[in-house]
C-alpha cells in the first residue's frame, strides 16, 4: 500500500480480505461504530476492471490498481490500517428475464440475443440478461423477434 | 503495481493509430514506459508503421492477427491479446501501460474488461456527424470518446460543436475530447485524462 499525497488519489492495491470472513467481520464492526469504515459503490458492469478512479461515500478519491490475479467481488476489503476500512460494495446490475415456449423458441431466443452480445445468466428453462443501461432499449432489440419465436419477458 | 491496460477501439481510418503516435511522445516526456499490442486482420501493417515510427523500441510493439472480426480478439476471446500483455510485462518489468489498439471494426465494437482497465473509441469528423446519434455501443459504453480530425469539419459539412455536444448527450456526460491527431491538437488532455483516470501518475 503506497502512502497518498494530499493531491493525489489513495492507492489501493490489493485485497485484503472479505468483509464476510470472521477475522474481518469483527474488526470492521468494531470500527464502523467509531465511524471507521468508508464503502465504495462499484457498478457490476466496471467490477471486472482490474483499475479504476473511485469516490467513496464520504467523498475520499481513491484509485484501484488490483494485481491481474485479484477480483473486486462485493465485500472486498481494500484498505485497514485500524483507524480507517475501505470496503468495495458491488452494485448489482437490473436483469430482464426470458422464458422461452419451447426448445424450438429457446433456440432461435439464444441465437438472437448471442448475436447481440448480451451477457446472460442461464436458469431453470430461462435466461436472464444483465442490463447495461435503460430496461426499454434492450426490449426494442428483441421487438423483430415477435414473429419468429414464442417467448414472455418477465421481471428477474 | 502492473501495467494498465488501455484499449483503443474505432471504425477504420478514423485514427487509432494516429492517436498512439501523438500520445507516444508525451507519455514518454512524463516517464510513463509503454508498450503497444496492435490488432489487424491478418497483417502487421500497424505494428510495422509504429515500429518504423520509431518513438518505441520495436520489440516493445506486438502484434496480433485476428484472422476474422476484429471485436472478438478484444471482446469474446481476448486471451490472445492477454497472452501478448503478460509477456510484453515479463519482458519489460516496470511497465506503466499497455496501449490494445483494435483492427479497425463498427460502432458495436467494445472491448472485455478481462482485457483492459480503460478504454477509448475513437471516430472522426469526416464519417460523419451522424455517429453520435447512432448511439453504437463503442460510442455509448468506452470510458472516452475522442473526437479525431476536428479540424476537417467545414470541408465535410459538419457543425463541429453541435457534434461534440451530441456526442456528450448520448454518452450521459460521459468524457468526450476533440483531437486533430496528426497536428497534435488536443493529445494533452487526451494524456492528462489517461494520467488521472488509470494511469495514477
């Protein structure tokens, strides 16, 4: 961890920890309560960067510059030095779920939304999308689709 | 701490590598040790035109060959181009950046944040004011636009402020920057950006 100049951002350089383990878990509450502990809001989409210039809820800049080994997950303890905790909080992303009539649908449903580049989690005869921005412009992609293939969009 | 990793997407011709040119000098003026990847079809015609450049040691300038669409080496399967960042930063330790220039793709291009930290897209004035409005995902998602050729916009038609502020509207007051490339125009906030955003020094 590299000291920070009054001018520059704070450097955080590695993960220290999970805020969920025990060991963490007890000292990060001793500290919240003498108002210690400052969270950064990462959106889902920017958490597989390895780098990024972050605020956190109480206005610190900071900078993370994670070694290419390491992942930001949610709870992500960044920093500790026993006065102050940093601790990343992962936004999670708006999902719009589809469920196809059939394998037939389910098919043509998968190959249009792969030609699109969407991101997708699959479930139990459904597939959610991850939404990168407004709900109503991944819909518009999907309105040519209606006369080829049966499906019902649902709320994830 | 490892080297950053800066993706520079755009459609053809509209100046990524006129970019890494201008940017080259000045990153340097700063001490900020850099090494670029260049992405084409099947040639090295970028590598070859930086290397013959000579502002880079050639050995510092890598080339990969994308044999198809040019997004899915930076997008669906960077692991060539990752594969090209871990040896250029096992050969040269201390490495600040590592500029990812894209072959030359559509407005739908958008680079794996496996692959980089940053990225920019760059278009130009003479494709046309219309781009913006397209709202292509390469315009919408990059961390920052750069506007290239600024300087051709009345021999092309174009309102260039009314483009800049379009530009700005579409990406959500995401960062935009206007650059004349080849004249050097605009490349030291293009730098002083890449500096505070990924580079942190």
């Amino acid at each position: 961890m590299k000291d920070h100049s009054p001018d520059g951002p704070m450097m955080l350089e590695t993960v220290l920890g999970m805020a969920a383990d025990a060991q963490w878990h007890d000292r990060l509450h001793a500290l919240e309560h003498e108002g210690g502990v400052e969270f950064l809001s990462i959106p889902e989409a920017d958490a597989a960067r390895k780098r990024m210039r972050v605020t956190t809820d109480r206005g610190r800049d900071c900078a993370i510059a994670l070694p290419r080994e390491q992942g930001l997950s949610d709870g992500a303890v960044l920093f500790h030095d026993g006065r102050l905790a940093i601790v990343a909080r992962i936004d999670g992303a708006a999902r719009m779920r589809l469920r196809p009539a059939s394998i037939d649908d389910a098919m043509r449903l998968g190959h249009w939304c792969g030609n699109l580049h969407w991101k997708v989690i699959f479930g139990q005869g459904v597939m959610d999308v991850v939404l990168d921005g407004p709900r109503a412009r991944y819909e518009a992609r999907l309105a040519d689709l209606r006369g080829l293939a049966e499906f019902v969009i649902e709320d994830a | 701490m490892t080297a950053a990793r800066v993706g520079i997407g755009g459609p053809v011709g509209s100046g990524k590598t006129a970019l890494i040119e201008a940017i080259l000098p000045l990153l340097a003026e700063v001490g900020i040790d850099t090494a670029v990847i260049t992405n084409d079809l099947v040639t090295d015609e970028d590598a070859e035109r930086l290397r013959k450049g000579g502002q880079l040691a050639p050995d510092r300038v890598r080339a990969v060959q994308a044999g198809a669409c040019p997004h899915t080496v930076i997008r669906e399967d960077p692991t060539l181009n990752m594969a090209a960042a871990d040896r250029l930063e096992t050969d040269f330790p201390g490495l600040d950046l590592i500029l990812i220039e894209s072959g030359g793709d559509n407005l739908a291009s958008t680079f794996s944040p496996d692959l980089v930290d940053y990225w920019m897209f760059v278009i130009d004035v003479a494709g046309g004011d219309d781009i913006p409005r397209k709202k292509g995902p390469g315009i919408l998602q990059a961390n920052l636009l750069v506007i290239n050729k600024a300087d051709l916009a009345p021999h092309v038609g174009v309102d260039f402020p009314n483009m800049l502020a379009e530009a700005t509207a579409v990406r959500g007051g995401g960062a935009v920057l206007p650059a004349i490339c080849r004249k050097g125009s605009g490349i030291a906030e293009v730098v002083a950006h890449l500096r505070r955003e990924v580079l942190f020094k």
